[in-house]
C-alpha cells in the first residue's frame, strides 16, 4: 500500500525536529559538563580529594555528548533535507496545478510561458522550503532550549532572571523591528529587482531599434538604476541583520555572567559554585547557536513573502468541475446559435459569429486557411478560450464543464521524454486496447521495433509523422464524450491520413467529434463548416 506523500513528509519533520533538539541538548550538556569537570578538577587542586577523584566518568560523558552532538546534527540535517525535497515536491505540484488552471493563465494562451514569471514563482517555493529547514526547525529547538535554561536559572540562581528576563524582552522588541523594517525592505528589493529585470530584458530584446532612436543608453541605465536601487535595499537590510546578531552574540556571555553573580550574591562559594558555573556554560553553548539569528526572521520574512504571491495563484485556482458526473452524462450534442470567435488574448476573429450544432455521429469539419482561427475556434469550443456557454440536451454547459468533458488534441504533438505507455496517457487500458489503438493510426510496427509499450521514447526520437499518430492514438484511447482533433493528417501523407481519419471517426461515432483541417477530408457524415480570417 502506498503511503501519503503528506504524512509521510510530517513524520521526517517529526523525527528532524526530535534530532534537532538532541542535538542541542547535546550541545548544552556538552558546554557544561565541561565546565563542571574543570571546576571539580580545579577545586580538587593538590588536596587529598584529588587522589580519589574520578576522572573517567565526566570524561566518558563529554566523549558522549560531543558524538551525540555530531551524530544528531547530521542526522537531522539528513532526515531535515529529506522532508524538505518531499514539502518542496508536493507544493511545486499544487502551484503547477494551480498555474495551469488560473483563469489568467488560460486567457494568455493557454501556456505557462512566462519564463521570468515562472522563475519567480521557483525562487519563492525555494524560499518556503529553506525557511522551514534553517529557520522554523531551529527556532523551535532555542526556544525549547532557552525555556529550559530559563527554568535551570529560576531554581539555581533566581535573581539571575531578573537581567535574563530584560535580555529578553530586548530580543523580542529587536525581532520585531528587525521584521517590521525587513518586510517593507525586502518588498521593495523584490519589486525593484523584477523592474530592473523585466527592463534590461526589453532593452536586450529591442537593441538595434533602440540604439537607432538613440534610447539604448537611457533605458540600459533605467533599468541598472532599477537593480541598483534593489542592492541598496539589501544592504541596508544586511545592516540591520548585522544588529540584530550583535545583540544575539552578547545573549548567552550576558545570561551566563548573570547566573554566575547571582550565585555569588546567594552566597554559593566553593564546590558549590560548580552547578551556577556548569548552568552559565551551558548558556554560552545556547549562545553560540544563536549566532546568525538574523537569517532565521530574514528566512521567515521571505517565507511570508513567498506565500503571498503563490497564493495569488492559489486563490485564483477555479473549483473542479465534477468530471464524473459530466462525462457519464456524455452529451450527443452542444450548440450555439452567435459565436463571437476570439483569440487567446481575447482579440475578435472573423466579421460575423459563427452557428454551431455539434452532435455525435455527425463530425464537424472545420476548413479555413491558415490564420483563419480554426485552432482557436476548437480551444474555445473545449472552454479553453473564453467565458461562453453552449447548450447541451441536459441543460447548458459553461467553458469549465466543457473542459471537463473535451479532449483535445493540437497539431503539434508533444512527446514526454517516457514509456510509450506514460505517453498515451491512459495507464488504466489494457495492453490490448492500447496495440488496438496504435494498430489504428499505423504505429504498432514502429512501437514493436522500439521495444514494445514500455519502451523510453522522447521528442527527437520520432519523426512529425509518427508523433502526429501518437498523438492520434491518444484520442483513440479517450474516454471524454468530446474530441476536437486540430490538423490530425499534418505531416501524414494523403492516402495514409485518410485511412487513419476513417478508422478514428468509426471508432468515435458514438461521440461529439470536431475536426479542423485545411482540406477537405472524406469522412462519412461529416458537417463542413468554412471559417474566413
């Protein structure tokens, strides 16, 4: 049974978080084991307790606290780096997800090609991943290990919390202006730098018309400006990082003095003093891990920067249209009497709508030359395009409910670099449905010669014929009560696209089929629609 990548992700945090606090507690005991071992052997000196001194077993217990340490913090490190890359795995695949369905998105094309949208939406999951990692994992440790020194201190030294307490009420108003300032900081550094890039990109892509109008100097310093101005921002937030550890360094040698005077003032002298000693040790053990807090609230500011441009996305997601329930309601045809056809970028097409009665059996054949939109008519149709409804004999059917019940295939085929199989994209059929289907389009010699269904295939491996029939048993194998098949016999010679089309069309009379072509094809049935640009 396969486990849940979520709980299987929460359990490596558990146990990263349980190492990470051995860790530290290793740490702690370590510093001040230490320091008690050398103040017994101090106070021992030349006397007779010397003799009978055991030197073996607070020895023993530094060698273990010191392999305890180490040990814990590459396990942690391990365990910490594993759980990330799972966290990291299933967020990029909910923000893919949420990417390819975002209204937005459709609208623009139908594509993720926004290279430097996409990089930054990259950069902010990374910046998710590496604050739970370095920044939520040991911030839970040290205050675990602050709370428990703290509680040390209250019962060995109490009038040590008195200097501890402002230590700390210190720390927190410097946290808070450090995160207050950091976020507006970071903001402008993050608008700055996409200005600044997005410019320079526009200046390298439009350099010989700019450099004739005499404009390449100005807008290569706008756009340096621009990234200046964002390096300025980090470096003053770099100043008040720097700040911030300067406190966080005095933190544990400021705790530890404490401890150690207030113990004197209570009267501990002597052996006695070992214990305030020991805990004051352990305090600068703390201390030292605290080096570099800065980067924590840093990482954290970041985090909450990320988050909130991911879930631009996220809210923008579209709710799933009951894909089950749709399909087995398979409807035998969709119209609409005025379609206003459009680009992807909402631009009108054609001088007058277009009627369109859609019914199974009957396939459409959709002809126009080459930019008539015929593409874009059969997007819009699959509710790619637009917000347009058809009508159905169950009702009305909105662009979302379409896109749940269309498959449609474009002309140029992509090929995923895996199995013949994965490529199909139907895991569920059986081997026979799937030599069936590639017996279809006249592919099944060539697959066999490759290595059978689960042979490695990629794009540069097959010729535009043979991805064009792929593509084509593809739609031999879909189950959608809806096929919108875009230039199907392209790069097919003419007698071998006919067969093809013929065997596709019988196979799918049952269902709602759209072909678009620029010649006609001789397809029994079949409803001619012209398209004019």
């Amino acid at each position: 049974m396969t486990s849940d990548p979520l709980t299987t992700s929460r359990k490596y945090w558990r146990r990263a978080t349980l190492l990470s606090c051995c860790a530290l507690c290793c740490g702690l005991l370590l510093g001040a084991v230490s320091a008690w071992f050398l103040g017994a052997v101090a106070a021992a000196g030349l006397t007779t307790a010397a003799a009978t001194f055991n030197f073996h077993v607070p020895a023993a217990f530094i060698r273990l606290f010191a392999i305890g340490r180490t040990a814990a913090r590459y396990g942690e490190r391990f365990v910490g780096h594993k759980a990330a890359i799972g966290d990291q795995t299933l967020r990029r695949i909910g923000l893919f997800a949420s990417m390819a369905e975002a209204p937005a998105v459709r609208k623009a094309g139908w594509q993720l090609g926004d290279e430097a949208r996409l990089t930054d939406y990259l950069d902010d999951v990374e910046d998710i991943d590496y604050a739970r990692l370095r920044a939520r994992l040991p911030s839970l440790t040290m205050a675990i290990g602050a709370a428990a020194l703290v509680a040390s201190s209250a019962i060995v030294a109490p009038l040590s919390l008195l200097p501890i307490s402002c230590l700390l009420l210190i720390g927190v108003f410097a946290s808070r202006r450090l995160a207050m300032s950091g976020a507006v900081t970071w903001q402008q550094v993050r608008r700055q730098r996409k200005d600044g890039a997005d410019r320079l990109g526009a200046t390298l892509a439009s350099a010989v018309s700019l450099k004739a109008e005499r404009l390449w100097d100005e807008e290569c310093r706008a756009a340096m400006t621009a990234l200046s101005q964002a390096d300025d921002h980090t470096l003053a937030l770099r100043r008040l990082q720097s700040g911030f550890d300067l406190l966080a360094s005095l933190a544990g040698p400021i705790a530890g003095i404490s401890v150690v005077a207030a113990a004197w003032l209570s009267g501990y002298r002597g052996v006695a003093m070992l214990l305030p000693v020991a805990l004051a040790f352990a305090w600068l053990a703390l201390g030292e891990a605290m080096n570099g807090a800065s980067r924590i609230l840093v990482a954290k500011l970041r985090r909450d920067a990320a988050q909130f441009e991911i879930g631009q996305w996220i809210r923008d997601r579209e709710p799933e249209a009951a894909t089950s329930d749709l399909v087995a309601m398979r409807p035998l045809e969709l119209r609409h009497a005025d379609l206003g056809r459009i680009t992807p970028a909402g631009i009108p097409i054609g001088r007058a709508p277009v009627s369109l009665c859609l019914r199974a059996g009957f396939p459409t054949i959709l002809v126009g030359t080459s930019g008539s939109g015929k593409t874009s008519l059969l997007k819009q149709i699959a509710g790619w395009i637009g917000e347009d409804t058809f009508d159905g004999p169950y009702g009305s059917f909105s662009s979302q409910e379409r896109r749940a019940l269309t498959t449609l295939c474009l002309h140029d085929a992509t090929v995923l670099n895996d199995t013949v199989r994965a490529n199909l994209f139907d895991p569920d059929s059986p081997d026979a449905a799937i030599w069936q289907a590639l017996e279809a389009v006249e592919l099944d010699a060539r697959i066999r010669s490759a290595g059978g269904l689960d042979a490695w295939i990629r794009q540069d491996m097959l010729s535009l014929g043979e991805a064009q029939r792929l593509n084509l048993a593809r739609a031999f194998l879909a189950r959608t009560p809806v096929l919108l098949l875009d230039e199907p016999t392209e790069h097919l010679d003419t007698a071998q696209g006919q067969r093809i089309i013929l065997r596709l069309t019988d196979h799918l009379a049952d269902r709602i089929v759209a072909i678009s072509t620029h010649r006609l094809l001789p397809i029994r049935n079949g409803a001619i629609l012209e398209l004019q640009a």
